[in-house]
C-alpha cells in the first residue's frame, strides 16, 4: 500500500474516531462527521465494505429509501422533510464499513468510549452532589436530557461488560480502571432514574447470566433483599413503579399503543410521515389518555411503524437481526467465553470474542429499551447503534495487511487451525 493511501486511512479511521468520541458534544460530533465524510473519497481510496456486510447495507438502503418514500407520501411533505437530515446519520454505519478495520481499531474506539461515559457518568455524580436527582431534576451529565444520558451510558456499559466477560483478562491499573468505570456509569444510571434503560439492562445481564453463570441467578433473591433494605425510598419508588400500571406514565404508553395501532392501520405502507406523529395524535388518541399531545410514541417498533410504515420497520428490524447473528458467529468463532482463559497467545481471539458480546449485549439492551422510549430518534443515541451495527463486520474485517490472523481458540476447539476469512 503506497505510504499516501495508509496515511489517509489512519487519518479517515481518526476521524471518525472522534465523532463518536464527542457525541455529548453533539455540535463538534456533527462538524467531525461532516469532515468525515467530505474527506471520504481521500480517506476510504480503494477500500470497499467487507462482503459480509452487503446485507446489511441492502438493508439500511431500503431503509433510506423508504424514509424518502415516508417524507413523500407524508400528509405535509414540506414539514417531513425534515427528517431527511436522518440520511446525515446513517452514514455513520457506512462510514464505520469503510474506515474501521479489524480488532484493533474496533477495540481502540469501545476503549475510548468507556472511557468517555466514565466522564459523563462522574458528571452526573457531581450533579448528584450538587443537589440534582430528583423526578424533576433528574441528572442528565453533559447532555441536554436525561433520557439520552441514561441511554448512552447503556450502550456503553454493555460494550464494556463485553469486555470483562469474554476480553482478554486486563491486570494491574487497567483492570482497576475498567471496575471504575463499570461502577460509575451504572452509578450514574441508577442515579438517572431511567426506567427504560433499568428494564433493558436488568432483562440483557439476566440473559447473559442465564448463558454464562446461571447459577448466579440465585443471587437475585439476596441482592433484591439487600436493594429494598438499603436503597433510598425514592428510589424504591420509582423502581416499584415500573409494573405500576396506575402510574400515569406507564398508562399514558399503553394509551399510546392503541393510538399507534390506529395510525398503522389507516397508512400501514408508508406511514403517516415523519413528524407527522407528533401533528396528529390528537386524532388517534384514547380518550382517557392522560396527555392530548406526545412527541413520540416512547417506543422504536411504534414510532416507525405508525411514522413511516411497516417495510421501514422491517428495514429497521432486519439491520438488527442481520448485526446480530454476525456478532454472534463472530463470538463463536474466536472461541465465545473459552477465549479470555486461553492465555496471552490467544489475545487476539479474546479481543475479538469481546467485542462481538459487547456488540450482542448493546444491540440488544437498546432495542429492550426502545420498547419504552423511542432511542432510535435520539441522535447521540441512535449513532451509537449504528456504530453497534457495524461493528461485527468491522471488528471481523481485514485489517491494513490484507490478512487476519485465525483465532487460536476456535482451532483448539475444531483439532486444527481454524479457517481465515
């Protein structure tokens, strides 16, 4: 590779880097995004996407496409058009495909990341401390609301519980580091008093423990009793509501589930149009709902649905399926949970199995939690999940050599050296 081309791409690979790493900086993420992208053609020169991503690519333009078709066919076009700033976005997986490759550099990005909601969770503690944390003054770190704080810190508390349950094992300072940072983001998440992203997590750690330790289940009951004897009573409050179905909040969903229905039911194809949810709901609501006027539905399968039409959401659904069953070929094949235990030699595969479980586990908490908030229409939030998506593909990509090395792991477990792709 001429030296041109290789400083080009480390250069697009930084880049890139640093605008997922400035998402709570939206304004400076959106300038780094931009330059991102006009520098691609410079950056990205003779590279194409891995081809085990064409189905996902296949999948995020229907999506595109159908968002277009939406804004079209929208009951006002001209405010719909809005949306079509979204197309900004989705370039982000795209741009993830092209720029970033193989283990290392997926590796280098999650690292940053954690340390960065590290960062924003110590700020919501701080605010903590500084009288915030009440309903009505929720801590929200250095973001503009709470919900898209306590919903990053998800994504990246899975990316790092990845990283501790199948990652190589981490000694000394870095280890230290790692525990610190688990225990301020999920501090600060529990300080966020965020029911969705408490539902989503608690459901993701339940079925990773169910998969790794199950017998660690059993410590449910203990820990239960030790939270209900120990936690503040606001706290246990607002915990005990989350399957209070006479909580306003909670019923105002429900009301907001019969409404969706309306909608998909009267424009199943393309939707109502974007924004166009938040225009007319007054129409579809339920009579006893609690609020005349919602800006979204609180919930991802819902807003599209109603929003843009069934295709879209199973443009939406298929990206997801797709990232997962590559992330989970990808954890199998670098040996899954044997990996971190096979020694130094097999650091390598131990990245790579960490990274897939990571990406497993935030795909997974995010749509468990956009099934009580809509998180696909939170812009910080939403370029975490396509970066999510991704990141199988890029992770289990060439890197610049051409070649990856096979994983140690898998050929121990085949009785030969496991394949390269």
């Amino acid at each position: 590779m001429p030296a041109e081309h290789a400083a080009a791409r480390r250069w697009g690979f930084r880049l890139y880097a640093l605008h997922l790493l400035t998402l709570p900086a939206l304004a400076v993420a959106n300038v780094v995004a931009g330059l991102t992208i006009l520098s691609t053609p410079w950056t990205a020169r003779g590279r194409r996407p891995p081809p085990a991503a064409r189905p996902l690519l296949i999948a995020l333009g229907v999506y595109a496409l159908l968002l277009l078709a939406s804004i079209a066919a929208s009951y006002s076009p001209a405010q719909s058009w809005r949306a079509a700033s979204e197309l900004f976005t989705l370039a982000i997986l795209v741009l993830a495909l092209y720029l970033v490759r193989g283990e290392r550099e997926a590796r280098w990005i999650v690292a940053g990341l954690v340390v960065v909601a590290a960062l924003a969770a110590a700020f919501g503690l701080v605010q903590l401390g500084l009288g915030y944390g009440g309903i009505d003054r929720r801590i929200r770190g250095p973001f503009s609301h709470w919900m898209t704080f306590a919903h990053f810190l998800m994504v990246c508390d899975c990316l790092l519980i990845g990283r501790l349950a199948a990652g190589p094992p981490a000694r000394g300072w870095r280890r230290l580091g790692l525990w610190a940072a688990l225990a301020a983001i999920n501090l600060a998440i529990v300080g966020s008093l965020t029911r969705s992203v408490w539902v989503a997590l608690a459901l993701t750690f339940t079925l990773l423990l169910a998969v790794r330790a199950p017998r660690w289940l059993l410590a449910y009951l203990p820990a239960a009793a030790l939270v209900v004897l120990l936690a503040p009573v606001p706290l246990l409050h607002r915990m005990a509501s989350v399957v209070d179905l006479g909580d306003p909040s909670n019923y105002d969903r429900l009301c907001m589930v019969r409404a969706a229905a309306r909608m998909t039911a009267e424009r199943p194809l393309f939707g109502l149009g974007p924004e166009m949810v938040r225009e007319r709901y007054a129409i579809y609501r339920e009579p006893t709902a609690p609020r005349y006027g919602v800006p979204h539905l609180h919930n991802n399968l819902l807003q599209l649905a109603a929003e843009r039409g069934l295709p879209a959401l199973g443009a939406y659904l298929a990206m997801t399926v797709l990232a997962l069953a590559a992330a989970a070929r990808g954890f199998r094949a670098a040996g899954g949970f044997r990996a971190a235990r096979a020694g130094p030699d097999a650091a390598g595969a131990a990245g790579l199995a960490g990274l897939h479980l990571g990406t497993i586990l935030a795909l997974v908490a995010f749509n468990l939690g956009g099934l009580f908030e809509y998180n696909w229409g939170d812009t910080e939030v939403q370029r975490l999940a396509l970066f999510a998506l991704a990141l199988p593909y890029c992770a289990g990509a060439a890197g610049p050599g051409g070649s990856r090395s096979p994983s140690p792991v898998a050929a121990d477990t085949r009785g030969g050296e496991a394949p390269r792709r």
